[in-house]
C-alpha cells in the first residue's frame, strides 16, 4: 500500500526544519486484521509499522508521535491495553490509539470501508472526553496534519514570534473539508455520539467542515 500523506508529511518536517526521529520497524509487526484488544487492526496502521516501529513528526511546534511498536517497545500494544480499560466506556467507542501528544490520535474500527481503512479521530479527555474526526484513513490524516503545519508556518504571528494560535482541528476546517470520505460520514452522522454533537462550538466547528449552516 502507498503511503502519500506520510511522505509528504515527513518531507514537511524536512522542509520545514522540524524534528522527525524514525526508527525501524519490529521483525513481526502486526499486520491489517490482526486483533488488538479485541479489535481488527487497521489496514494502513499496518502498512505504517511495516516501515517505522517509531515516528515523530514536528514535536516542539505543533507534532505528535507515533506510538512505538517494536523489538524493544510495546507501546502501541500498551497504550491499547490501558485505553481500553480507561476509556472505552466513557467515551462509548472501541478505538484503536496509534500516537499523538497533547491530544490522542485513534482509528474507529467500527466505521472502517470496504478496504479496512478505518477514519481517525482525535480525543480530548481532559474534563468531558469527546472525540474529533479528523480523517478518513490514517494516511489521509498524515497528509491534512502536513497541510496544518505548513498553515502554522505561514502564519504571521509564527514568521515573527514563533508562535501560533492556530489550533488542529478547530482553525483548519478548509483543510479537512477536502476529505470527501470524512465528510460524507460527518453529514451522515457517524460520528455524532463520539463528538458530543450537543455543544454549539462542537456543531458550528462540523458545520464548517461539512459546508452546512452552523
């Protein structure tokens, strides 16, 4: 499987300066369908760690890692473990976490397409947890993230601090409402539940990424 928004999102980094550590993948790495807590693994999550066993992308700006799966570390299988135990029920969904830093990155196995490309969500836990879709498929979300710090770097108020208030998700709809995929599910209300779709900054934000009246 082709991976574009991952190597475009490495050659961001590089273009732009930014951290990006890689590290080798593991000898038998879990490969798409394979159970992870219970769960199919994703299809391009296993394309991902049949490269890298560990990524950062950007860290110190505006990054995230990749959880580490490899000879040394299990944090993917880790992470799972405890997530499944902290927070499936509270947040309602079994999901699959695969990184993130401030803010953690998850597949929905549940709304996954014919292919097994599962869409990625970001989750906010730290007083109500609620999730955001950020993208079809995980290598779609690596290409929008890109996209988001070439954004962060345009930005007037980064060329002359070195600093940005612009936000992922919240200030970069245009850019996720280029995801046809994510926005035929968001106007089909499959994430709804997940996005606490009551709260009117929540409602006003997946307008602006569906293209509908807030």
């Amino acid at each position: 499987m082709a991976l574009p928004g991952l190597e475009r999102l490495m050659e961001v980094c590089r273009r732009l300066s930014l951290r990006l550590e890689i590290l080798p993948p593991a000898s038998e790495p879990l490969k798409a369908g394979d159970l992870l807590e219970g769960l199919p693994f994703d299809s391009v999550l296993a394309t991902v760690y049949a490269r890298l066993g560990y990524a950062a992308f950007g860290t110190g700006v505006k990054g995230w890692g990749l959880l580490q799966s490899d000879e040394q570390v299990h944090g993917l299988e880790k992470e799972n473990k405890w997530w499944r135990e902290a927070w499936w029920e509270e947040l309602g969904e079994p999901m699959i976490v695969f990184g993130g830093d401030l803010y953690t990155y998850a597949t929905v196995p549940r709304l996954a397409d014919e292919r097994g490309r599962q869409p990625v969500v970001q989750v906010d836990t730290y007083e109500e947890p609620y999730s955001l879709p950020v993208a079809s498929n995980v290598d779609r979300f690596f290409d929008t993230y890109s996209r988001y710090l070439e954004a962060v770097f345009a930005d007037p108020d980064y060329q002359q601090t070195g600093k940005s208030d612009l936000l992922f998700p919240w200030h970069v709809t245009d850019i996720l409402s280029r995801d046809e995929r994510l926005v035929e599910l968001m106007r089909a209300g499959r994430f709804d539940a997940l996005m606490k779709i009551g709260d009117d900054s929540t409602r006003r934000w997946a307008a602006k990424v569906m293209g509908t009246p807030g």
